[in-house]
C-alpha cells in the first residue's frame, strides 16, 4: 500500500495541491506547513506521497529519513504500512511530529507501540493580544524594553514589498556577517531558507515586516496564516544596533496580526536552553505537543 517510490520532491509546485489539502485537515506543527518544507528543502529534502486521500510527509537529514502520520481520513490499514515502511527505512525514531489526537489513534491502531513525548518539538503558542500589547505585570521588563527602544530610536514600521526586498536581502547577509553564518551549519541552512522565502515571496502565503531605525532596516519578520484562529511567525531577524529592537519587531509583528489571529505560533526551541528561556518570558498560552515513534535500540 505504501512504497518508497510513491514519494516525490515538495516543489513550489505543489502549493495548490498542499492548500487545498490542508483547507480540509488543518496543521498546527510549523514543520508540516507547505512554507517551511519549500523553504528548509535544501536541509531536509521534504518528500511526500499521496495515497488513500492522505498526505504522508517525510524528510531526509544526513541520509536519515523520518515520515510524519498520514493526513486525511483515518486509514488503519495505511497507518500499518507506513509504520512498517518507516521501519525498515528508517533509523530508531522513524515517525516524528505526531500530534495527540493521533498518537491516540495509532495506540489503538498498533497496540504497544512506543510513542514517546518529544518537547524539543513543542511550538509555542501565545494569545496575540498578549504579544502587541503586553499587558500587566509578566511582561513589566519587556513592555520597558520595548519603550525605551521607541523612546531612543527614531525608527519606522513598513510591509515587506517587492520595492524593498533588494534592501531587505542586504539586511539579512549583514545579519548573517554579525551572526557568523558561515562558520555555523546550523545558522547557515536558516540563512538560505530566509533567502529563498525572500526571493520567492510572491509564490508562498507570507508577509513580512521590517523596522527602520535611522532609515536603515534594523529588523525584520516573515509571517503566515496557519490556521483560522493562528498565525504563524516564520522567520524574525534584527541587527544589535539599536537596544530592544527584538522586542519590537516581536511587538510590532504581533500588532499587525492581532485583529485577525486569536493566537500567534513562534515554533520550536529545538532543546536550545537560552531559546527555550526566551520563549518562556512571553508566556505561551498553551504548547503544540508532538510525540516521536521509538524502536527498540
């Protein structure tokens, strides 16, 4: 029912073909989104069948496949052969990002099977009012970090557009030099996804926003619709020129989306202690929590 050859490339394509879908079976996990598979193809090599009127995804990271459960209307049968297929390609946590609902169903489908709780994959979520405004007492020392950075830096709010991206690549390869791209892998794969969201910007559902300070772009975000009541923020970059200026551009992104999105998705942490304790002091409103398929060593 499910073979390896089934799976062809995620191509810009392929928009259609993954909106249509996902109008019907919404995704909340960052990774699963049309955006991020285009975006991030040069790292992870997205790939995807279409079988029994379901989705399956899966992604190949130094020779290292993992597929993701199917999406669409339960499917026993197919869920066994993916288990069984993801088994035998791939290594000891074959099926990823598995969301709760369909843990649940897969314990039932394959009685015994291990899924464990992975947190370095839970995305956060925060109410976006929360966000913009930063209301009471949690958010005292952002709310005057954000201040005192539109206090002291003269700066303008502008949509990205077709008329600045030129710009707006510069900022990011000036970023990267401040980051040290080059000599990490890590940032360098997220360097090229950037770009390639920039330069294909009119063939995928995002927006962006940048934060002039001085006349010079300081700081900019990229952003998508993810659900009816989400947002999802893709992409956030600033420079150190000017104190606070994340905060703002967090502030600043969450302002515009807030009158549509109830909540705003900023993904993982990928287990980055600093990251994680970053994410924190804007206290999510609730977590996306995925589980991971474990074989036995």
């Amino acid at each position: 029912m499910l073979r390896q050859e089934d799976f062809k490339p995620v191509t810009l394509a392929d928009r259609a073909f993954f909106g249509q879908h996902y109008a019907r079976y919404p995704q909340t996990h960052s990774d699963n989104t049309f955006t991020n598979m285009v975006c991030w193809n040069h790292y992870a090599q997205y790939t995807y069948a279409f079988v029994e009127k379901n989705v399956v995804l899966a992604s190949t990271i130094d020779g290292i496949t993992r597929f993701r459960p199917p999406i669409g209307p339960r499917n026993p049968a197919l869920l066994r052969a993916l288990v069984r297929l993801a088994s035998d390609v791939g290594d000891n946590e074959p099926i990823v990002l598995i969301d709760p609902d369909t843990a649940l169903w897969m314990r039932e489908i394959c009685p015994g099977i291990n899924l464990v709780p992975d947190p370095n994959h839970y995305e956060y979520v925060y109410r976006s009012a929360d966000l913009a405004e930063l209301p009471g007492k949690n958010y005292l020392t952002i709310r005057h970090q954000v201040n005192k950075f539109r206090k002291n830096c003269t700066h303008v709010v502008e949509p990205i557009t077709r008329e600045n991206w030129a710009e707006v690549k510069r900022f990011l390869i000036e970023w990267c030099e401040w980051k040290g791209c080059e000599s990490d892998q890590v940032l360098a794969h997220e360097k090229e996804a950037v770009f390639f969201a920039i330069d294909h910007l009119d063939e995928l559902p995002l927006q962006g926003l940048i934060i002039r300070v001085f006349s010079k772009i300081g700081a900019m975000s990229l952003f998508e619709p993810l659900t009816d009541d989400t947002a999802l923020v893709h992409f956030e970059k600033g420079l150190p020129d000017c104190e606070g200026i994340y905060k703002a551009i967090n502030a600043e992104t969450a302002a515009r989306l807030v009158n549509k999105f109830a909540y705003i998705n900023r993904e993982s942490d990928l287990g980055v202690p600093g990251l994680r304790e970053a994410k924190m002091r804007y206290h999510p409103h609730h977590m996306v929590e995925v589980f991971s398929l474990k074989l036995d060593s």
